[in-house]
C-alpha cells in the first residue's frame, strides 16, 4: 500500500496536469459511472491529499476521494492519450493530460458534509501545511497500546506505513513494543518532526529514504533504508528482529531500541 508521501506527491504531480481546467470524468469499467456523472465537465479546482487518501477538489462543490489500497495505482499520461484499459475504474481527462484510476480500494465522490465528516475520522497529516503535533501527541499518551500500533493507526496520525514505522522507531531508538503512555511529550515531538521531515524527502524524491543518502544527480532513485527488511543493524551489527504487530511485519534492532 502506498504511504503517505507517495499520495502527496501523486496530489503535487495530479494538480499540474488537471488543476485549474476542465475535467471529462468517465468510468470505462462501469463501477463508478454514477460518481463520474456528478464531476464530468467541472472544473478541478484543485488536489490534495490527507495521509493516504487523494483528493480532487472541483468547482461545484463535489470532491473525489481515491484510496488506492494495495492493489491501486494510476495511469498518467499527455494527451493525446491511448484508448483506456477496461479495468480502469476511473478517467479524468484535461486539454492536457489523462490521469487512469486503476484497481483502487476506494473511488467515491463526496459532498460537503461527507467532506467534513471524512476529515474528522483521520488523525492530523504529517504533510499538512498546518501540521497538529499536539492532536496526535495528545492521542498517543492515553494509550497503552504498543507505539508501533498507534504509528500504524491512521485516526492516530495520518501518512505513517510499515517501512516509514520501522525506520523511524530505529532512527529515534524507540522499541515498537513501548506504550503511547509512556512516552513523554518531548520524545513524541522529536518523533514527529523526524516523520515529518523523511516524508518531506520522500514527496521530493518519490521515493523512501531514510539512510540520509540522497541520491546524486544522474542517480537512480529507489528506496534507501537503514533496518526494514534487512539482517543486521547497521548501527550496532546486530541481528535485526523480524516479527508480527497486527498481521504487519516488523523490524527491530533489541540491542539499540530500547526506549
């Protein structure tokens, strides 16, 4: 499944090639036919996005909310574009580009209250251009369950997926298994403010990084990580431990998280 920095910069990316202009919307797989008549011929006024759900704003007043799952992606190409694929849920079409919604876990269209609604049920983004630590702090600290749990909970903090969660309890030294409750304010704000910034990194590049190794000019750019996935901490060479939080799997280095 997508995290949250990939549906941000998808939002960046999205706005440019539909935001500002008018938008034919079609549903070639059928399934969303009655959402695409609501929005075909508005304008998208324009995209953003909260954790991992996309938002496509238009002037009359409807917004398109895509949550891709782990089998979604999109399709975006120049126009003129090729014929769509049958399997595309949706198809937004500008003078310029075509964006295909393909496979996603939710392609709905709200209005304004459900619009309203739909915020209050995720907790505060990281990427938000008026980020709420003390929401999500405050959320943390009345809770005993595990700080791997909450991280993963997007009514918690919203943006957060397994390989950002296992990079950044390593980077804080924070062990997954420590209580929200026992967490004092001042280490949940270092937390936050390093998930803030690698999700900033990874909007930038499109890519998860968190090794500090940004990629040169002319470099390929893929993941850069420091434990996830891996056998040893690059830390301390210790082995890394590989278990299961809630049918996720996790990863952890015992010797140098130990908060």
């Amino acid at each position: 499944m997508p995290e949250g920095h990939t549906i941000h910069r998808a939002a960046r990316d999205h706005r440019a090639m539909i935001g500002g202009q008018r938008v034919a919307v079609m549903s070639p797989q059928g399934r969303f036919a009655e959402g695409a008549a609501q929005i075909d011929g508005a304008v998208c006024s324009t995209t953003g996005a909260v954790g991992k759900h996309l938002l496509y704003h238009f002037d009359n007043g409807k917004t398109l909310h895509v949550h891709l799952g782990l089998g979604g992606y999109f399709v975006c190409t120049p126009q003129p574009a090729d014929p769509p694929r049958e399997v595309t849920r949706a198809r937004l079409e500008s003078a310029t580009h075509t964006v295909d919604i393909i496979g996603p876990n939710t392609c709905e269209v709200l209005d304004s209250a459900t619009m309203d609604a739909f915020k209050l049920r995720y907790g505060p983004d990281l990427l938000s251009d008026t980020p709420d630590p003390d929401r999500a702090i405050a959320r943390i600290q009345k809770s005993k369950a595990p700080i791997a749990r909450l991280l993963m909970d997007q009514k918690v903090i919203s943006g957060i997926g397994n390989i950002y969660r296992a990079e950044i309890l390593w980077l804080q030294r924070i062990n997954p298994m420590t209580r929200g409750m026992d967490l004092d304010t001042a280490k949940l704000r270092s937390l936050w403010d390093e998930m803030r910034a690698l999700l900033q990194v990874g909007v930038e590049y499109n890519s998860i990084i968190t090794n500090g190794d940004l990629p040169k000019a002319g470099q390929q750019i893929g993941e850069r990580t420091n434990i996830f996935a891996q056998p040893t901490c690059p830390r301390c060479d210790g082995d890394v431990v590989k278990s299961k939080l809630s049918t996720r799997t996790l990863y952890h280095c015992p010797t140098c998280q130990v908060l």
